[in-house]
C-alpha cells in the first residue's frame, strides 16, 4: 500500500509539472487516460487516482462526454477562486487596499529604470484604452498597470498573492468601471509618484482612490 501510494504521489506530481509549466495550459485538454498510461508508465488505476486527485484540488476539471481541462495552474488561485466567488464588491476592494498600498510603497522604494519606464507605458496605454470608451480595454490595461506596480515592489510573496487574485481584481476593476467614475487620468499621480521614488505620496494616492471606492473618503 506505501509503494502503490508513493506511486500515486510521484504520478499526481508530474501531471501537477505539466501543468505548472505551462505544457498544458489553463483551457486546454490533457491527454485520455490511454496516452497518459503511455506517457507516464503507470497503470491505468493510478492514473485515475492522480488525475481525480488534482480535480479535488482544483486544477482540473471533467467535461462528461468531452474529456479533462485544465482548470488553473494554481492550487492557491483555485482555492482562492472558490473562496471570493460569492465575494462581494466591498471585500475584494479591502484585500485590493492591503495589499495594493504596501505594493505602491515598496514599488516607489524599488523601482527599476525599466520599471519606472513600462510603468510609464502602461499609464499611457490606459489613458489610450480610456479614451477609446473600449471596455474590455480599459479593465485589461488597468489591471496591467496595477500588476506592473506588484512587480515594481520586487517581492515574490506579495505578488504572488496578488497574481493568485487577479480573477477577482479584474472583476472588480471591471464593476468599478461600470459603477464609478474613473477619469483618463486616475492613476496618474500614482505613476509619477513611484516613479519619482515619493513612497508617501504613492502610499496617499493609492489609499485614496480605493478609500473612495468604499465610501471612506
């Protein structure tokens, strides 16, 4: 039994690899079960175990009649993903604020030449989106820049809990678009600010604009 289970472990570990590696990426279809025997050297019943024990996780998912997705390359985002689906508006804002004011300050403490320079280019790629009146585009656009200031502050932690929430971030930039008025110019101050290297000014700019989406400024 500590062999067969060892077996499955090793197994669920290199379909979590080909995952994790982008060989197959999210939206796409694994193998059937045949090839994966093949491809794997395993029986057929650790194969099966493998497979069902990374749908329990999260990262994949089986369509009756169609085969097996890949659903996220991320236990924690999927994880995370079932936790704030019913999650309302206001929660995400809070957890955005956490993390996003600690992100601005380390950003304008750390940022790079070509950091300071792509944010730059994602500030004007969002002003482009803006006055295009393309939705889809201003959330895409946005959220970059919001990402590229995660980035900026050069710590792995924050942003990878930042990039495991991005579904949800991008939802709720997306709400707050529709709801709120968010003008050509939004994050400008912000931008220049960690730009310019002033971690207090880039903290006050960013409690700012989320304080505002909570009713608190």
């Amino acid at each position: 039994m500590t062999r067969r289970t060892g077996l499955i472990d090793s197994t669920v570990q290199e379909l979590r690899a080909r995952i994790t590696s982008g060989e197959w990426p999210v939206g796409s279809r694994i193998p059937p079960e045949p090839q994966l025997v093949e491809l794997l050297g395993v029986g057929r019943n650790t194969v099966r175990e493998a497979v069902q024990s990374l749908v329990h996780a999260g990262l994949l998912e089986r369509r009756q009649g169609s085969g097996t997705y890949v659903l996220s390359s991320s236990e924690l985002a999927a994880t995370m993903g079932r936790q704030i689906a019913e999650a309302r508006q206001r929660d995400v804002v809070e957890v955005r604020r956490a993390l996003e004011i600690e992100a601005a300050r380390l950003a304008a403490r750390r940022r790079t030449a070509l950091d300071a320079s792509t944010l730059l280019d994602r500030r004007d790629e969002r002003a482009a989106a803006y006055v295009s009146g393309d939705l889809d585009a201003m959330v895409a656009t946005d959220l970059a820049l919001h990402t590229t200031i995660v980035r900026a502050a050069a710590n792995p932690v924050l942003a990878s809990l930042y990039e495991n929430l991005i579904d949800a971030i991008g939802e709720n930039i997306r709400f707050n678009f529709v709801t709120d008025y968010h003008g050509q110019t939004a994050h400008d101050a912000l931008v220049e600010a960690i730009v310019a290297g002033d971690a207090a000014k880039a903290v006050a700019e960013t409690t700012t604009y989320l304080s505002a989406l909570l009713g608190e400024s």
